[in-house]
C-alpha cells in the first residue's frame, strides 16, 4: 500500500483520541439528565461522531443531515443546499451539532438557522477543529472545541482530499504535491 501524501502529521491519533476523551466528558457533565440529541452534516463528522458518542456516559440520539455547499477558486460561496434531512424532531430537546472543521462557518451558520427554526430547547455546536484564520462568521454558539488549526490543507479523521484520506486516523497536512496532481 503507497503511503498517504502527507508532509506532516498534525495531530496524532493519541491526541485526538485523549481530546475526543475530554470533550465527552465535559459534554456528559453538561447535559446529564437532559434529553441529547447530537446531529452530524455528512460526510467529513463522522469519525468525530462515531468516537464522541463512544465516549459519552450519557443515553443519547444521533441523526445525520446532507448539504451540498458550493465552492468556487476563492472557497466557500455561502451557497448551500440541503440533500438529506432528519430523521429526529427537534422541538424541545437539546441539540448538539457536531462539526469536524470550522472553517469559514458558514456551513454551521447555514445549519444553526435550518435547525433553529424547529424549536429546540437549546442549540450549540461541538467541534472538533476551528481555523479562525478563514472566518467569515464572526459569532457562532462553539460550546465545545477540540484544536485551533493553521491554515493548511489538511486530510484525515473525516478531512478529504478529492474524497479520499478520511479513514486516516490522524490529521496530517497535504503534500503539496498532490494538490498540483503530481
Ligand atoms: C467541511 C466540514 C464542514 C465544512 C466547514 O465539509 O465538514 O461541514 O466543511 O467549512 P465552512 O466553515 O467553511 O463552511 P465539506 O463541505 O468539505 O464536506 P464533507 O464533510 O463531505 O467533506
């Protein structure tokens, strides 16, 4: 098997792993007795969510929703469009949305409004990434935090490159030789 074009690893499985440990537990303290739901946008929060809930000492839902963002030379337009929606109803249960990147926020932004408008009791994200170098929305309701990142381009633990690299269970930077397809 040809090794995964990597310049450098980022941040190790053990690092993420302790982190994942460490927000599920702060999570399970905040929302005991409460009645959780975590929502994921597919594809790339996955991994986060499958070890995430893993983690948690609490009974909790899980739902899964799709968008389709358009993005042009210059990145994330704001244009979005939803592909699949929940299964779960919202209205008056605490909602976690779990993201494995923020990046320019629009595509929680564009979640946040979506699900705010079904009547939850509370709605706040959980993410495992934030690159505030990219943000165009200034405030969004991050209750939870994994790592600040660089602006690199990065692929592993649910981050794709063309849709491949996720199943990685680091964080690594692109090899900028992949991105000129060399
Ligand atoms: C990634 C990530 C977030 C979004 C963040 O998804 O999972 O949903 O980008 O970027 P933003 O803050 O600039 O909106 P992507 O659109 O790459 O799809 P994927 O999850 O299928 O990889």
């Amino acid at each position: 098997m040809s090794a995964p074009p990597v310049a450098e690893v980022l941040l190790s499985e053990e690092q993420i792993q302790e982190r994942v440990r460490a927000l599920a537990a702060d999570i399970s303290r905040d929302y005991a007795g409460q009645d959780l739901l975590l929502v994921t946008v597919l594809k790339g929060g996955f991994y986060f969510l499958a070890d995430l809930t893993r983690a948690l000492d609490l009974p909790v839902a899980i739902d899964f929703m799709a968008i389709s963002s358009y993005r042009g030379d210059k990145g994330h337009s704001g244009a979005v469009r939803l592909i699949k929606d929940l299964d779960e109803e919202l209205t008056g249960r605490h909602v976690l949305l779990v993201e494995d990147i923020i990046d320019t926020g629009l595509t929680a932004s564009y979640l946040l409004r979506t699900l705010a408008a079904r009547d939850p009791a509370d709605l706040a994200i959980c993410t495992l990434l934030e690159r505030t170098a990219r943000r165009i929305v200034p405030t969004l309701p991050i209750r939870y935090r994994g790592f600040e990142v660089p602006d690199a381009f990065l692929v592993g633990y649910g981050l794709d490159y063309r849709q491949h690299y996720r199943n990685l269970p680091y964080i690594g930077v692109l090899s900028p030789r992949s991105k000129d397809g060399t």
